[in-house]
C-alpha cells in the first residue's frame, strides 16, 4: 500500500472512531508519535518505583509496608504492559531502555523530586497517582487499541493507589502536631510539581495538534489539569490540608477553581535532566539494568532453546 492508500485507510478508521490496532496501515508519523508517548509513559511508571522504593524498609507498620511493596509493583507492571505496547508500533525493548539511559527519551518531571518523609508517601499516592487517573481515564479512549486497553487495568489499580495516598494522608492529618506539619510540608512540595504532570498549556503544547488529529488525546492538557485541581482541592479541605497557592479562587462562572501561575521554567529544567534528583534516578537505573543482564541472558538462552514455552 502507498502513502496515500495508507493515510485514506487510517484517517477513515479516525473518523468512525475505530480503534487502530498494530497490523492496521497508519502514517508513520502516527506510529513515532504513539512510541514517544508510550515509551515516555513506560519510563515514567518504572523510574518512578525509586521514590517510593526508598521508603519500604522505613515504612511505620506491617500494614503499611505490604500495600506500599504491592503498589510498588503495580508501578513496575504497568511499565511492562506499556513497554509491550509500545513493541506492539515495532520499536524493541532494548531501544527503548537506550533512548532512556542517552535521556533522549524523557519520563515524567514528577519524579526527579526526592521523598523525604513519610509524608510524602502519602502525597505521591495521593497527588501523584491522582493526577495520573485523571490522565489515563482519557487514555481509555486513545486511538490506539493496545494503549487504550493498557489503560483500563492500569487505572484500576491507580484507583487503589490513590485511596493508600489518601488514607495516609487523612491519618496523619488526625495524629500529632508534628504529623500535621509534616503531611502539610508533603503537600506543599508535591502540589505544584503535580500540576506540571498535565504538560504545559494548551498554547504551548508542540504535539497537542497531531494529538488531537489522530485522536490520540481526547481532552487537553489543561483540561485535565483543571479537572484534577477542581477534584484535589474538595478532597483536601475535608482533612484539613492547605493549598500552597493564595490565588486558588472558587470562579462562579466556569464553575471551577481559578489557580496561580506555574513555575515553567523549573518545569523546562526538571524534563531537561536538572532537577533534584535526575541524575541520582538514571544512576540507580543504569546500575541495576546492568547488575540484571545475567537474567536477560538467562531468559534469552531459555527461549532459544524452548521457543514455544
Ligand atoms: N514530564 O506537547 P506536549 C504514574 C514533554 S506515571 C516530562 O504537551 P504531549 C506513576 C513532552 O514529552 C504517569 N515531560 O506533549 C508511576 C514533550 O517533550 P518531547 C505518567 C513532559 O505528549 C509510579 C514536551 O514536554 N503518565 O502515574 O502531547 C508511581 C511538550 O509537551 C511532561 C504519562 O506519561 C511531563 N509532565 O503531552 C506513581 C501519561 N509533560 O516528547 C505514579 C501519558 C510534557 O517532545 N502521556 N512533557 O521531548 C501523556 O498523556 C502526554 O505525553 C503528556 C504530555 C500529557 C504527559
């Protein structure tokens, strides 16, 4: 099939809302676009097991550690499910890793903060995972068929990890002055950081016009950042925690919260590889992607030798 015969192909499957799946002819443009995406969202979910993974021999009880040790892994699944996703568009696990490791590829601004206390725990299940629903219930309904699916499972599992944040903020909201202090210090590190999750404004978003030909993205950056802040600070203000933004304003009219300004430019140093903590996560990465190769081998060995296994 030519070019021509191709694009007529997909933009007819676009726009009968069908989703693409991974024999279907599609633009090459469409496919690169769906691998940075997925490969981006893969990275994020597994470098961002190390922030949490600091905490699970300090966790403060039993209880505690196995749903943080479970959702650890949840994190860890879903860049597997999205890696293979991401193999579905023709591009290797191997490269994927490469582009992360050369930071060609990027992963999510929100973890290259450090988890300093326990509290933090709480804010990233909370905030963190929360902002992510709210990306990833959209996601449900991307063009592209295996991402789309990918995504079911994951937000049901988001779902979890956002009530584990929740309750451990709640509780520590109901505890001691200092536990207050410290879930209100957690929330005022996390808060803006999570904002920029959602990618900059729909003015300067550079993908968004493909995105929303292609039907890849179904709602806005800033319409989902909008819908997170609406939702976060009702949930806040029933156990007590302050926004860190003294232009958060009820607007009548849009129904919704009017909210200060983002700090852009530490959003552009943090994705460009300088924020706190960049260059301690790519370490900690290439370090046991290296110490792991046996296992690669091993598993590579094996199905060379039992193929149908
Ligand atoms: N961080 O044109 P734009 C999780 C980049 S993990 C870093 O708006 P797009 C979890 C963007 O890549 C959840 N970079 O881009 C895991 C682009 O640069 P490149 C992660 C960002 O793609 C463990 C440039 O800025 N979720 O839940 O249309 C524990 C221009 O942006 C960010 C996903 O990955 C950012 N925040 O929209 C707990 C969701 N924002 O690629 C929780 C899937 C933008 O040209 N991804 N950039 O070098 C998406 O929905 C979209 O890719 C984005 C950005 C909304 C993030």
């Amino acid at each position: 099939m030519d070019a021509t015969a191709v694009q007529a192909v997909f933009q007819d499957k676009i726009e009968q809302d069908l989703k693409i799946e991974p024999k279907d002819p599609m633009p090459d443009r469409y496919r690169a676009h769906l691998i940075r995406q997925i490969s981006q969202h893969a990275h994020s979910e597994v470098i961002g097991m190390q922030p949490e993974g600091n905490w699970i021999t300090r966790a403060p009880s039993l209880r505690a550690k196995q749903i943080l040790l479970a959702k650890i892994q949840d994190e860890g699944g879903h860049g597997l499910y999205l890696y293979s996703t991401a193999e579905t568009l023709g591009i290797s696990r191997e490269e994927m890793i490469e582009q992360l490791q050369t930071g060609k590829a990027k992963y999510s601004n929100i973890f290259n903060y450090p988890a300093l206390t326990w509290a933090d725990i709480g804010a990233i299940g909370w905030l963190v995972d929360g902002a992510a629903i709210v990306n990833q219930v959209a996601l449900q309904r991307t063009s592209y068929g295996p991402y789309a699916r990918a995504m079911f499972r994951i937000c049901k599992e988001e779902s979890f990890h956002q009530r584990q944040g929740y309750e451990i903020m709640a509780n520590m909201m109901k505890g001691t002055t200092e536990q207050r202090e410290m879930a209100q210090d957690a929330m005022n590190r996390w808060w803006w950081p999570a904002l920029m999750m959602f990618g900059p404004h729909d003015k300067d978003s550079a993908h968004s016009g493909d995105a929303f030909k292609w039907r890849i993205k179904r709602k806005t950056n800033d319409e989902l950042r909008q819908k997170f802040i609406d939702k976060t600070v009702q949930q806040a203000e029933v156990i007590g925690l302050t926004i860190p933004d003294p232009d958060l304003k009820w607007n009548e009219t849009k129904q919704g919260y009017d909210h200060g300004e983002i700090n852009w430019e530490e959003f552009k140093r943090v994705i460009n590889g300088n924020g706190p903590c960049n260059k301690q996560r790519m370490e900690h990465h290439i370090r046991y992607h290296e110490e792991g190769a046996w296992v690669r081998e091993a598993a590579a060995a094996y199905h060379e030798k039992f193929p149908t296994d």
